[in-house]
C-alpha cells in the first residue's frame, strides 16, 4: 500500500458493526459498535447506538473486536540480514496476526545502538505495514561493555533498550542500565541467560537432551539471571525491568518477589513457550531450537498458572525468521528461532483459552492492556475514545490449519507447520485502516 | 523425508527382533570368505572425525561384500572449504553412493542427512549421541562369550556423559533386559543418565558396581569433548580405575570391554589391558563381521 493511499484511507471513517469488544483497559466484554475516524477511535457505543456517520462499514457479527495487538518481541532482521526477513514481509506477517504494533530487536548489523539506525527504522520508506517500535541496544555493538546513550536514544523514539540475543551479563553495567533506564522512565529488557553456564549447548538440559547427546542449557542460567536483575530493580529507584521470553518456574518465583517488593519489573511469554515442551522435539528437527529453548513440562505448567493469574504482562512472540539453509543443517549448529507472528492468537486460545480455561478478556489483555503497559505506549492497548484507531478483529471459534507455505513472513522456520489451531484473525486495522483481512 | 530403508541412525529405536537378525547374520559374515552380496554398490565413507576403528573396519566389510569404498575426509575435500552437511550428501549422492558411511561430532548429523538423500545412512558415530554398530559389534561380543543375555549384569564405568558407545549400548541392553549398572563421578555420570532407558542403575562406587557382573564396559575419558569440565585425573584413576584388585569383585568369570582407544594408566591398567579377561582385541575383531552385516541390510540384502 502506498502510504498517500493508507492516507487517504486514514482520512476515512470506518464503522466496525455487530461485534463483540472486549477492551480489557476499559473493563468492556460486551457486544459494542466502534467507529474510527481519522486515524483515531471517534465512537464506542451499544449496537447501533453510534452517532457519527461512516464511508465504511466493517460486518463484525460473530466476532470479537479488541484493541490492535502489541508484540513486544519481533526480529524484522533489518538492517543487515534482508535474506531473513524485511520490514515489509515481517509487518505483513504482524498484521496477518492480528498485530498492529511490533517492537524491532536491535540485534541486527549493524546493531542498532546509535540514534542514526533508530531514525533509519522509523523512515516511510522502510515500508512497514503495522506501527514499527524501534527497540535500541542498551550496550554499544551490544558487547556487553559500555552502555549506549540512553537519553539520545530516547529522543529518536527507542522504545526500551535491551542486547537481546544476549545478556546484559556484567553486574556493573546492569546495575547502571536499570539506573540510566530509571532516570529516563526506559524499560531495560533482559536476555537472561547465563552464558557461561550454556557454552555449546542447544537445548534445555533434561533426559531428552542427555537422550539425544545435546548439551543442555540449565534452566538456572535464565533464573540466575532473571533473580539477581530483580534484586537489583528492587534497590534502584525507578528502575523498570523487563523480562524477555521468560521460560523457567524459578525465573517467575523471582518476578513474583519483585512484583511483590512494587518493584517495576515486568515479563513476557512466548507462544511456543507456553504449547511445547522439551519433550515435544522431534528428533534433531531444527525448527525446535530456540532460545530460551523449549522447557520441562513442569516450567510449561508453572508459565500457564503465571499467564492466567496476571504474573505474565504479556504474550510476546520473539518471531525470530531464519532462511532455510540457516535451518537444515546439523542441529548444534543451526540457527535459534522461530517465526510466531502468524500463529501467536490462535495458539493462546487454543492452549490457554480451550485447554486452560483462561478467560478471553484476559487473553486479549496479554496482547494489549499488558504489552502497552510494559513499555508505555500512549493511546494504544485500548479502544477509549480518543486513542489511535488499531483495532484487532478476530474469530474465536474458527478452526483452520496453519499452513508454513503460505507464510506472509520471508521465513517458515515454524514447529507449528500442519497444526490445526482454534481462532482466527479476520481484519487488522492499522490507524484506520485495513491492513490486512482474512 | 522418512530415512531410506536400511538406514541404521542409531540403536534406540530398532527393535529387539531386527538386532536378534543382524546379529545372526553377523555370525554368518567372514572377511576371509568373501560373499559378493554387495558386488558393484559404492559405499561413500564420510568422516568428519578421526577415528582408526570404526573406519578401517567399514572399509573391510564393505570390500569383502564385494562394494567400492570411497573415503570423504573433512580435511582435503570440500568441507573444509564450508560446504554445507547437506550439499555433501548431496554431492555423493550425484557422485553414485548407494550407501553412506558417516561420522560426524555433532549428534543428529546423520539424521538430517538421511531426512534428506534417499540413500541409505549408516551413522558410524555422531556427538555424544549414539554409535550403532559400536553397540551391536559388542553385543556381538558379549554373546559369543556369554551365550545369552538372560540375567546378565553389565557395568558400564566411566565418562557416560560424553559416550554415544555407551548411550547406544544402554539401549541396546535394555531392549534384552539386561541389569545395567552405570558408574562413574557426578560429572560424568549425571542422575538423569538413567532415564535413557529401562532397567538402568547409577551408583559412584566400583564396589557396587562390580559385584555380582558379567560384563565391565571401560569407557575412556574423553579430554576432547570436555569442553570447560575439569575432571581430577589422578581422583578418577583412584575411585575408578580398573585394576586386577578391583576385576576379582566382578564374577569370576567377567569379561572386561572398551570400545577403544584405551589410554592405559588411566581407565584401566596394562595388566587389566592385556589379561586374561579382556576382551578389547575380540572386540574389534567382531567389528568387521558385524559391520559386513549392516552393510547388507542396508542394501535388502540380509537374507
């Protein structure tokens, strides 16, 4: 789309009919009509209670309306690694997931640590098809040694600061990130893995990866971490951590003394985090690797109890494309990640809503009120009157199976090929308008 | 791509009856009367890891089958150049092998390979993972001296950790219910190691360990695949070492195994080496049938 068209279109006013909204901000869970005009939310109200006329009109019946999703965890792989995944193709693939916003991974080449890259990420040009987040990095090159210049940073749009794909391992330089991030009110987001402890490894340690001669990674590398950045949040004044693709019970015990202790510290879980388990890989099938790396049954257990009691903010995908040759190779040696952008709601519901008994109102706030919270965002995260016009509408019933092949990402590096999933994205509206309807 | 048939990727998920198979038919295998049952079939050896053995041993058996071996080593062919795992096998398969040989250090190589190329794989080794005719060349052994599975005691000492010889001879063992004790430092031998199939037992003592077995596998330590881990030699050759003193609380009659290279001096002494009831030698000696066997079965031809 051309951005004069998406212009034209934001001008426009478009009248969402028949739904059912559920904005968890607003505390709404109730049938409810939603006009959008100029890019912003004009008009919540009853069934056809709305005022305000309309050029379009949007047939919601039988379906839930809820503020557009945040996904706080994406790797677009620009600049530098375009083989991967662009701007283009990875917010296609947002927006084929219901996600009007997505947070940038800086750990690109270059890495984005400097205000130069962050203005470069937030051009028109990049061509992005859902609102782009620039995330920087908290150290220059992310090596871990000097910290960037937070404040600059800030002032050309970083939205939180974080060396993700690595820790912020030395003591020092964490301490004066979350000091820094305080001053500044800017979240410092936290790879925690102790890599002096998962040296070589490719997996979660356990019998499966003494089974198939992997080296595990000790699900004490991420809590190790995870206890002593909430130990400092809980001394530093204002200090606001936030915990990457949190995937261990004992990181949340952690959190939950952080939380406990009012300090500013927030998490997030993955999809694949909270289906798969260690056991769940098949043997040597690269599309399984990932890091965190998929857990014991009983981290799943304890990520599900944290996702339905409120412990967890919010659902981040940590879509992380790689190019198939990048894939298909010896397992220790090929790429972490997986794409997740295009299954992320329908596993929630199928895992947490159908199995879990999670209730929507609070899924939808594990991709909305919760991600928006973590990182500030204004006027998104819920449909009040007023705040920008990103809305999410989507099929809770609908049953269909994902099919890797048709991936709007540049990438299929997915477990979830073939899985028949519950729960579909119908339209994402992106400031008023349609990006993407299915 | 399901894995051609004939592949043999590792020992945990044959089952007991095809290993009963192999096993007799290796003992219908010699090298010194050869059957051309492979006659004009091109077996690729692609190893990415050292090993005097198991290679030389394929290489026999493939040729007293009457096959053409091609050896592919990392060093001086492509791979070292950075081709991919994957175009090798590609490339030998255009090449014309109707079977691959392969070692490699890291575990699940072959099986990538084989879901790959629709040749059969033969995984001679792969990381820490399994080595299947390892496993069945030493069951080979352990029957010609024992007999029957039937109520064996089988201790495997040592760097358990680090051992695809000893995770593929776990599974293989299991499968006949044999009682495996598995005994070795916390490092080497982790609690979990017991999980990996049924019938497994761990202690830290060669007292425990020995009393009452038949079978004493040695393993060797293997200073290359430590990576970080420090291991207290001279604390190991004192708990663990195998010495006369130690082999008299075996069964009288026991018979001590290792896979090879055996460092002396260090898992075990020469004089346990070179006794009476070692049986390092016979061990690679049955290498060469048993592997003739998986050879033929590769190729349909286990008849």
């Amino acid at each position: 789309m051309t951005e004069k068209k998406r212009a034209s279109l934001a001008n426009s006013s478009l009248l969402i009919k028949g739904g059912h909204l559920i904005d968890p901000a607003a505390r709404v869970d109730a049938p409810m009509d939603v006009l959008l005009k100029n890019g912003r939310v004009a008009e919540v109200a009853a069934p056809n209670k709305i005022r305000g006329r309309a050029d379009q009109k949007l047939d919601a019946r039988g379906l839930i309306v809820a503020p557009g999703f945040i996904d706080l965890h994406v790797h677009l792989r620009e600049p530098g690694q375009t083989h991967k995944e662009t701007i283009p193709t990875g917010t296609a693939a947002a927006a084929a997931g219901g996600f009007t916003s997505v947070c940038t991974m800086p750990n690109t080449i270059p890495v984005v640590d400097s205000v130069e890259w962050i203005e470069w990420l937030r051009e028109p040009e990049r061509g992005a098809m859902v609102n782009v987040f620039a995330i920087a990095a908290a150290t220059q090159a992310s090596q871990g040694t000097a910290l960037t210049d937070f404040r600059a940073l800030q002032g050309a749009g970083a939205i939180a600061v974080t060396d993700d794909g690595k820790p912020i391992l030395e003591d020092a330089i964490m301490r004066r990130a979350l000091v820094l991030g305080g001053e500044l009110s800017l979240p410092v987001v936290q790879h925690a893995e102790d890599t002096r402890m998962t040296e070589n490894c490719s997996m979660h340690a356990g019998a499966q990866s003494f089974r198939l001669g992997l080296r595990g990674m000790n699900a004490a590398a991420e809590a190790s971490i995870v206890e002593r950045d909430v130990l400092l949040a809980m001394q530093i004044p204002h200090a606001r951590l936030h915990v990457a693709h949190l995937s261990t019970a004992d990181a949340l015990k952690s959190v939950r003394r952080g939380k406990r202790a009012k300090a500013r510290v927030s998490c997030e879980v993955t999809p694949h985090h909270f289906t798969l388990t260690d056991e769940d890989m098949r043997d040597y099938d690269s599309n399984y690797k990932m890091n965190p790396p998929l857990r014991a049954a009983s981290d799943r257990e304890a990520l599900l109890d944290a996702l339905g009691d409120g412990t967890v903010e919010a659902i981040a995908t940590d879509h992380a494309p790689h190019a198939a040759h990048e894939k298909e190779m010896e397992f220790e040696r090929a790429a972490f990640g997986i794409t997740g952008l295009e299954t992320a709601l329908a596993l929630a519901i199928t895992r947490l809503h159908r199995e879990k008994r999670i209730p929507l109102m609070r899924i939808v706030e594990l991709f909305t009120a919760g991600p928006a919270r973590c990182f500030d965002f204004r006027g998104r995260g819920s449909l009040v009157r007023g705040s920008f016009a990103d809305v999410t509408v989507f099929d809770a019933k609908k049953q269909w199976t994902f099919d890797a092949a048709q991936s709007r990402s540049k990438s299929k590096n997915t477990p979830f090929d073939g899985w028949k999933l519950t729960g579909k994205v119908v339209a994402t509206i992106v400031g008023g308008s349609l990006v993407y309807s299915g | 791509m399901n894995p051609a048939r004939g592949s043999l990727l590792g020992i945990e998920h044959l089952e007991a009856a095809e290993i009963v198979r192999l096993l007799q038919f290796a003992r219908r295998m010699n090298p010194d009367k050869p059957r051309p049952l492979l006659k004009g079939k091109r077996v690729l050896l692609l190893f990415y890891e050292s090993s005097t053995r198991t290679r030389s041993s394929f290489e026999i058996a493939a040729k007293s089958l009457g096959a053409h071996t091609v050896l592919i080593q990392a060093i001086g062919s492509s791979i070292e150049k950075g081709e991919s795992l994957l175009d090798t096998g590609y490339t030998v398969r255009s090449v014309g092998a109707d079977i691959i040989v392969i070692r490699h250090p890291n575990a699940g190589a072959p099986h990538v390979m084989a879901e790959h190329i629709d040749v059969p794989v033969i995984n001679a080794g792969d990381g820490l993972h399994e080595h299947p005719s390892q496993a069945l060349l030493d069951a080979y052994t352990i029957l010609r001296n024992k007999k029957t599975f039937k109520g064996l005691q089988v201790a495997i000492v040592g760097d358990i950790f680090h051992s695809r010889v000893a995770r593929s001879a776990c599974h293989l063992l299991s499968k006949f219910g044999v009682k495996i004790i598995l005994c070795g430092p916390p490092e080497l031998v982790p609690d979990i190691a017991i999980t990996l199939a049924p019938g497994i037992r761990g202690t830290r003592h060669m007292e425990d360990a020995l009393r009452g077995t038949d079978v004493v596998m040695l393993l060797r330590v293997q200073k290359e695949r430590l990576a970080g881990l420090r291991i207290d030699l001279p604390e190991y050759i004192a708990r663990y070492q195998m010495n006369t003193a130690r082999l008299k609380l075996a069964k009288k009659d026991a018979i001590v195994m290792h896979p090879g290279p055996i460092i002396r001096g260090l898992e075990l002494t020469s004089e346990v080496a070179d006794g009476p009831q070692a049986r390092i030698l016979e061990e690679v000696h049955n290498g060469v049938p048993t592997r003739m066997a998986i050879l033929a079965r590769a190729m349909g031809k286990m008849r």
